[in-house]
C-alpha cells in the first residue's frame, strides 16, 4: 500500500499536511510530488505515469481550472481522489471541474480545503482495510476516539 499525494502548487501545503497526518496516523507510506497540469504538462505525465507503476492511489489536490485530478486519471486505472482548494470562487470553479469528469475518467471528489485532503486520506484507508483487517481494526479504533472527542465536549 502506497500512495502519492499531487499537488498543483507549493501553496498547497496545508492541505497536503491534512491528508498527510491521516496518512502517517493508518501508517501508510506516501510520497509527495508538485506539478501542474499546464504549466508542467511533460512532469505531469512522469508522475502519472510514476503512479501507475509504483502506487496504489493519489490524492489530487488543485485549483482554479483543477485539471491536475483529471489528467492523473487518463494516465492510470489506480484511485485518484480529487481535492480542490480554494481560489478565486472559493474553490467552487476547482469543487465542479474536479465533480465534473467526462464518462470514463473517474475522479472521486471530496469536499474544499483540510477537511477534503483529510477525507481524501480516510477514504483510502478505507479502500486499503478492504483487504487488511488490522487496518480495519485500526479505522475502527479512530472512529470511536473521534467519537469519544465529542462525549468529551458534552461532558
């Protein structure tokens, strides 16, 4: 189990730190890599093409016209999950472009920002416990801290 994280942009690096801590919490290795789809078309296709062979799954994490997602996609049959950040519509134009793949190059999206890029993270670690059940003991034992953090407050 391996996967990489993309982002279109050295300004996303907070959001690669959610899906990052997520990542490192399941104990799933990862690596990272910043391209963009337009202005680096020939790197893009290195590391789609880097995905195929060697990871699992990516997290694609992009803006404004989010076309990173996308492009991941038409290179490699792994999961890639779509995160748009904000920009200049508060991330609405990245939120649709990412939703919005053409029939036959699926893109899993997830919601704006931290929270997407940390849904993102969990998501896979859900698609990984499908054949791993100490992971799924694992996604088990979260669920209920994350739980117990709420009975916390209301106490």
């Amino acid at each position: 189990m391996r996967v990489a994280i993309i982002s279109g942009s050295i300004n996303d690096k907070n959001v690669v730190l959610a899906a990052k801590k997520i990542l490192e919490y399941f104990d799933i290795p990862y690596d990272e890599f910043i391209t963009s789809a337009h202005r680096s078309p020939n790197l893009t296709k290195d590391i789609a093409l880097k995905v195929e062979k060697y990871y699992d799954a990516s997290i694609v994490i992009a803006g404004l016209s989010a076309a990173l997602p996308g492009i991941l996609a038409a290179y490699t049959s792994k999961p890639v999950i779509g995160v748009p950040v904000a920009s200049e519509l508060m991330g609405l134009d990245a939120l649709l472009s990412i939703a919005q793949m053409p029939s036959g190059v699926p893109v899993a999206t997830m919601g704006i920002g931290q929270k997407g890029a940390k849904n993102a993270a969990l998501f896979i670690v859900r698609l990984f416990a499908l054949n791993s059940e100490a992971l799924r003991n694992k996604l088990n034992e979260y669920k209920i801290k994350e739980e117990n953090k709420l009975r916390e407050l209301n106490a």
